[in-house]
C-alpha cells in the first residue's frame, strides 16, 4: 500500500480514536480538549489540504458518509473498531464503518 494512504488513513483513524476517547496517549486531562478537537475537525467545511474533507477524498472516501457514520456509532463502536485495526488493514476498517 501507498506510504501516503498509510499516512492520511492513520490521521484519520487517530481522529476518530480522539474523538471516542479511546487510545489516547495524553494525560486524563487532556482528552475531553483532545475530543473536541477531533470534532471540529472531522465536522469542518474545510477543503485545504490536511482538513478531514481533504483527507476522505485522498483515500476515495466520501466525506458526508464517514463523518454521518462516526458521529453516530457509539464509543464501544469505535473501540471496537480500533480493537480490529491490528487485524485488518486500517482502511478496510474505515470503509467496514
């Protein structure tokens, strides 16, 4: 695979990670800012690249669908989710969502 696509789909998955609030490598404190940073990210109408709209159509992913399907799936989702990151290839995973 692409070291570019290993890339975006990590800064991806590490945003939806963020904002579930699950393997975080930052103190406690840290993680409610941490969530609502991946938030405002992952809900922005920024197209530049490096924004989450960039990044979903780097991997041919369509922004409105990823960003309606991790809103909505519950934090034992997304943990789940991250659980199968080390089976499966991380972006079979995002489209798997």
């Amino acid at each position: 695979m692409n070291p570019e696509i290993i890339l975006w789909t990590r800064v991806l998955l590490q945003a939806i990670w963020d904002l579930a609030g699950i393997r975080v490598n930052a103190p406690p404190r840290d993680v409610p800012r941490l969530r609502s940073s991946a938030r405002a990210w992952i809900c922005s109408a920024d197209h530049s690249q490096g924004s989450f709209i960039w990044t979903c159509n780097s991997l041919s992913l369509d922004p409105d669908t990823v960003r309606k399907r991790v809103l909505t799936k519950s934090k034992a989702d997304l943990k789940a989710i991250a659980e199968k990151e080390f089976l499966e290839s991380p972006l079979q995973l995002i489209n798997s969502m």
